[in-house]
C-alpha cells in the first residue's frame, strides 16, 4: 500500500515538474542535486553560471552541440584524422544496415547526452533489440530532460561509429578539457579523466600544469593515485584550443588512444548546472575563473572559420521555418539552393559568404532581417 502511494505521489510530483517553466525547473532540480537555490540574479557560483547559459543560449550552440553536425566543424577547424570513424548515420535504422556494421560498434544518438551503446560482439546482439533502444533514444525530447534550450534545435538521429579499443583491448580514457580561455601563464585549462567508463568508472581533474586537484565531481569516485600525464599532452592542448576558440567557454571531449587522439563532443551546459562539485568551494572558485576569463580570437583561425559559422546560423534558423530565406539572403546565399541546408553534411559556403566578417551577421545582418522567435510550446526537439 505504501509503494503504491509513493509511486503515485512521484508520478503527481514528475507530472506538475514537466509544467514548471523553465527557470524554476532549473532551479529546483539546482536545489535538489547541489542542496541550495541558485542565485539567478547575479549568479557566482559556476553551476549557477551554467543555468544562465541554459536559459539563454548562444544560436551556434544547437549545430556543434548535434554529435553529428559538429563533426563538420571539427574537421574545418583542426582536420579528419580527429573524428572517429563513421560507420553509418541512416535515416531510419533497418535491418540492411545492422547487418552491413562490423563485428563489433558503438551506437550513439546525436541529440544529447548519455545516448552510447557499446555492440562488443554483434553475433550476442539482435538488430529487434538496438532497433528497441534506437527507438527509445529517438522518442526523448532531451530539452525536456534538463531545459538546455539549445537542444531544442537539434533533429535527434541514430548513427554508428568504430569501437575504440586501446592496446589493452579497453576503451580508452574520456578527457573532458574545460576551457576557459588564456592566462598570463597560457591556457587556462582545467581537465576531468574518466577511467574504466564501462566498468568501474573514476574521476579526476587536473589543472593544465597536471597538478590534481583535490576535487571531485558528480557520483564518480576518485582514483587511489593520480594518473600520469599524457604524453600527447601538448597536443591535447592545442586541438582543444584550435577547437574552442571563438566559442568562449565550452568542454571539449577526447580520447586519447594509444597517442591517438579522437574527438569526443562539444558541451556548453555541462551538467545542466546541477553538478555536484566537493568540495563545494570549487563551485565558486570556477565561477570566479569563469567570470573573469580572457578569450581572444586568434585572427587567422576567425579568418578561416568565420564562413563556416555564419553559415551554419543561417542554416539553423533557415530550417525552422519559411522566414529563413529572409536570413539566407542577409548571408548572401540564394535561398533556393536547397544542398546547403542538406543533413548531415552539407556543401560549402558561398564566397559572398566567406568575405564577410562572423561578428556582422551575429550583431547586424541576422537583427536586420528581423527574424521572429519561436514559441517554446511547439515541443520540437
């Protein structure tokens, strides 16, 4: 009888959350993983920092958040040999391509986060079930899950890449490289390590320096002793800066496989802002960092990606509705060129495009075309 109660209670309790608008549901899920209420008004604290950019992101977030979109600007921006391979990325995930993907994958859904499985050996899978859990991915609303509003953008989709295996046969260490612009020192990076994902996960942060931190984050325990540092560091470091540049702060994923390194993801919101960090000074203490971080653009990278970002805005709004031609034309693209829009790949940028400085269309061209903001009741992911 007290079960019953209980589990009716929580599904009254999940019924009235999903009404709450976005910033209270922020705040309380803030309350209920951190233990206090975050200050939304003038927020310090870098989890509260995170709730902001949640509430209020930045229109590039929505393409280089997609798992698949951004491996475009990966690959503008710091080369091929840094994206895993694709094995496939289908339209509708049919028996014809579980049968043509090698012994042995992983799957992965591009809309957002957590969606990996790893297929260690296919003859012990079934296509009925990866078809079952594609399809659960795929039915997720993940702005739903934690009110990140760039994810609303993102058209979810089912894709496969190459299992990445060490010289150990294990999956490879998760490097997840907050980047928080330069110092007078270089880089001001602060690194989590995730060991044994798929076993006994552990973590630990480092400071671009390798000294660790005392600090754990999230549920993840700490390893017995520190790990040494890569000796691909330098170029760790600097991918990840080619990366982030132009984007002020964002984590940027890798794993580093035998010397090898292979892009993992871009996250903006890491955690959703309800990420536990122990001790809970070191909220405060990367909030201060962030508040008062140095990102400068390098000139000849803004030169050489200014195209791509420009581009992809107007393709993000273009495909949300018949006023994105509107935007087009301010980009000088014609608005009938339907290849530029096309998914997940598309070509590349006209040259009227490339001319044009990134800031214009962010501060001018995009207000000129007085583009209307959509509902957020439209429930589109």
């Amino acid at each position: 009888m007290n079960n019953l109660f209980f589990k009716s209670t929580r599904r009254v309790l999940k019924g009235a959350a999903s009404l709450m608008p976005d910033d209270l549901y922020l705040a309380f899920s803030h309350r209920r993983r951190i233990g206090r209420f975050p200050n939304m008004k003038r927020p310090k604290a870098f989890n509260e920092m995170i709730l902001m950019r949640c509430l209020q992101p930045d229109p590039r977030w929505s393409s280089l958040a997609d798992k698949l979109r951004v491996r475009e600007y990966v690959r503008e921006r710091i080369g091929e040999r840094y994206l895993i391979p694709l094995l496939a990325a289908p339209d509708v995930f049919t028996k014809d391509v579980f049968d043509s993907l090698p012994s042995s994958f992983v799957m992965k859904a591009n809309h957002g986060s957590n969606f990996v499985e790893v297929v260690w050996d296919k003859s012990k899978r079934s296509f009925e079930e990866l078809r079952r859990i594609a399809g659960r991915w795929l039915s997720i609303d993940y702005y739903r899950v934690a009110r990140e509003q760039h994810y609303k953008g993102i058209q979810p989709r089912i894709f496969f890449e190459t299992l990445l295996l060490d010289q150990a046969g294990t999956v490879p260490s998760d490097y997840k490289m907050h980047m928080f612009g330069r110092g007078p020192d270089g880089p001001v990076i602060y690194t989590g390590i995730i060991s044994d994902r798929f076993g006994t996960p552990r973590a630990d942060v480092y400071d671009a320096r390798w000294n660790r931190l005392d600090l754990a984050w999230g549920d993840y325990a700490r390893s017995e002793r520190a790990v040494p540092r890569p000796p691909n560091w330098e170029e760790l470091s600097s991918v990840a800066m080619a990366l982030a540049d132009g984007l002020g702060y964002v984590r940027v994923d890798f794993y580093s496989c035998d010397d090898q390194i292979f892009f993992g993801e871009l996250t903006f919101t890491p955690g959703g802002g309800t990420m536990p960090y122990t001790p809970d000074r070191c909220d405060y203490d990367w909030g201060r960092i962030l508040q008062n971080a140095n990102y400068s653009v390098t000139r000849d990278k803004a030169k050489a990606t200014e195209g791509w970002l420009a581009w992809s805005i107007a393709c993000i709004i273009a495909e949300h509705g018949g006023w994105g031609a509107r935007v087009l034309a301010c980009a000088g693209m014609p608005a009938g060129n339907s290849s530029l829009l096309s998914y997940p790949h598309a070509g590349s940028p006209p040259r009227s495009c490339l001319d044009r400085r990134y800031r214009r269309y962010r501060s001018v061209e995009v207000a000129r075309c007085s583009v209307p903001r959509r509902s957020n009741a439209s429930g589109d992911p």
